[in-house]
C-alpha cells in the first residue's frame, strides 16, 4: 500500500473516532506527556497501537499515545511519544503520525525534544527554543518519490521553524518568567551519543544543542506547508563539554525535573494561540 492510502486510512479513524481536527497538535519527547496531560482538559487517550499503520515506540519513556482534548478553548492533540530513525523504521514511517495529524487538518505543530547543549552558555534544565536546525542524519523523510498530493519536489526550507510562533513562543517563556534559550539544533542519527570530537564539529558549524530526532518531522511539515514551533529540553551538556558519561536516565531526570516548566510553557503558547489572529490563517508567517 502506499504511504498516502495508509495516511488517508489514519485519517479516516481519526475523524470517525475523534471529528474535526484539532488547533494545534504537539509532539512530546521522552518524559514529558503526563506533565503536559495534567494541565490540560484531557478528552481521551488511544494508545498508538490501536491507529491504523501507527508506528510504536521501543524506547524507554516514549509511552507512544495520542491525547487530545481542550485547553483554554482551542482543542488540542498531543502525541506522546515518537519513533527515531535510530529504532531501524525508514524515514517515512517516522514522519507517519506527524503528517497523519496535518493531513487531518491541523495547522499548527509544536515540536518538542530532550536535547545535549553544546552552547557553553547553556545549562541543564534550560529550554531552548528552535531557531532553525542542521540535518546530520545522513537521511531525508522526502527521498524517494515526491508524494505531489503532500507537497511539492524541493520544499523551502529557508524559514523551518515559524516565526511568528517563535515570537509567541518567547513572550510566554517571558511571562512566565522561565529561563529560556534560543539556537540551532543539530540531529544524528544516535542511538550513540556523540564523541566529544563530534560535539566540537558541531559546535563548528554552528549547533547550539543536539539530539536525535524533530528534524524529520519539521522537514515533513514543511513540505506540507505547516506551522512549526520547536522546544528542547537540554538536559545535559553534550559530549566532552564536562568531564563525566553521558547516561540515559540521567537524561530522563533532568527532564523530569524540567517537565513542570516545559509542559507549563506549552500551555501558555496553545492560550496564545487561541488568541492570536494566526489560528485563522493557513499560510505561513512569512519572515
Ligand atoms: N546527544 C544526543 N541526544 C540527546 C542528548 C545528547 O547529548 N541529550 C538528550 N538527547
């Protein structure tokens, strides 16, 4: 079968099971679902297995579940947990539940990762806002045929992560007074961490933090001409930064402890974006 009739298949179960598509839609990495849920009026939850062609998670703390529901007044959907291209699935199979939800309607996309800093000013617990990214995955979710009906050949990429969504995005890390970042984020292909000799080319060329995953999905919706904001937890300085391993669960600890003020933020921007004239609008802000 072909990637669009099993994207069209998800569709169809969702808008059985669920309706109209929601507002906005936000992907939450490692640990950070129940944090977001609690703050939020949750409708219902449906584990991933249970949505036609749903690719599952192997990876501890990616439960793999859609919620949805309402906050604020603008219905909301949230995929809690993520597949990576390191978990040996193709590209296309990543991007699956991310362009399922924009084929269903939604517009605005809130991307959200555990990420190493490697920007020296940064610190473990930081936020980090997505200015834009470098693609070190040795792969592209588009390779192959151009599926003409999602997106054109060659999307620009000149503008990834919205603008205006970023300016929401930072006003409301400033009201609620968080310590907050901003800078590129660099995706490998993992599931090693990187080298300290990695982290210095990356910091080279001109990384701020990096990790393993978001950027096939940003990539799939902007070929689909969608709205994207992208989060980083950094819950650790990257390799050889500090004289210590890094370690998995460490890396889900500091995300728990950070999960409060991440999933707080979110809820502030879905608000912001209920109020904001950009709900009603299906282009792009422009620069
Ligand atoms: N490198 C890659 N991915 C990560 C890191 C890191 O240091 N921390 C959290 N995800």
């Amino acid at each position: 079968m072909k990637i669009l009739e099993e994207l069209q298949e998800a569709v169809a179960f969702l808008r059985e099971r669920i309706g109209e598509p929601p507002q906005v839609a936000a992907v939450l990495g490692s640990g950070l679902g129940d944090a977001f849920l609690s703050k939020v009026n949750v409708e219902s939850r449906l584990p991933y297995r249970k949505i036609p062609h749903f690719p599952a998670s192997s990876v501890v703390g990616h439960a793999g579940e859609l919620g949805w529901g309402e906050s604020q007044g603008i219905r909301y959907c949230a995929l809690l947990g993520r597949v990576h291209l390191y978990e040996g699935l193709p590209l296309q199979r990543i991007v699956f539940a991310v362009r399922t939800m924009a084929l269903w309607g939604v517009h605005n996309f809130i991307i959200t990762n555990a990420a190493g800093a490697i920007n020296r000013d940064f610190s473990p617990g930081d936020l980090m806002l997505i200015t834009d990214h470098i693609n070190l995955q040795g792969d592209n979710p588009l390779a192959g045929d151009n599926e003409k009906e999602l997106g054109p050949r060659f999307p620009d990429m000149s503008c990834a992560y919205d603008k205006g969504l970023r300016r929401m995005a930072a006003e409301s890390a400033r009201e609620l007074g968080l310590q907050f970042r901003q800078g590129v984020y660099v995706a490998l292909r993992g599931p090693s961490y990187e080298t300290p000799a990695e982290i210095r080319m990356c910091e080279a060329i001109g990384a701020d933090a990096v990790g393993m995953s978001t950027v096939p999905e940003v990539i799939a919706l902007n070929h689909m001409k969608r709205r994207v904001m992208g989060i980083s937890c950094l819950t650790n300085m990257a390799a050889g930064i500090l004289d210590q391993p890094l370690i998995h669960d460490e890396v889900l600890q500091v995300t728990q402890k950070a999960q409060d003020d991440f999933s707080q933020l979110i809820v502030r921007i879905i608000g912001k974006l209920g109020a904001d004239w950009i709900l009603r609008r299906d282009a792009k802000t422009q620069r």
